[in-house]
C-alpha cells in the first residue's frame, strides 16, 4: 500500500514539472511573439506605430504564465 502511494505521489511531481515547464516555456514564447510583432515597425522604420498596449498586454500575459508555471513547480 506505501508502495502504491508512493508509485502516485512519483507520478504526480512527475506531471507537476512537465506542466510547470511547460507554462515556462509558453511565457518564453509568448514574450517573443508579442515583442517580435508589437516592436516590429521599430526594427523596419516603417510608418506604422508602436502599438504600446500590445507590448504590455504581452509583458503581463508572459509574467502571468511565468508565474504560474513557477508555483506549479514549487507546489509539494
């Protein structure tokens, strides 16, 4: 019976980094797709503004999945 449990609570930290690299990586994507996008009419003069609430929507929705992803980590 301590086996099994032991088997479960294995398997469970198991899925809990998976999921918590996951939302990691997410925010590391996310960050680069909004930054690339959003700050693109900077990198090619063009005549198009700099959508700046773009830019912090996209800051804010990385540091969310960050930490998400980092307290599903931390979680016992």
């Amino acid at each position: 019976m301590v086996e099994k449990k032991e088997k479960i609570e294995e398997h469970d930290k198991g899925v809990r980094e998976v999921i918590g690299k996951y939302f990691l990586d997410l925010s590391k994507l996310f960050l680069t797709a909004i930054s690339l996008a959003a700050l693109s009419p900077l990198i090619t003069s063009s005549e198009i503004p700099v959508n700046w609430i773009v830019v912090a929507a996209g800051f804010i929705t990385s540091c969310f999945f960050a930490a998400l992803g980092y307290r599903i980590l931390k979680q016992r």
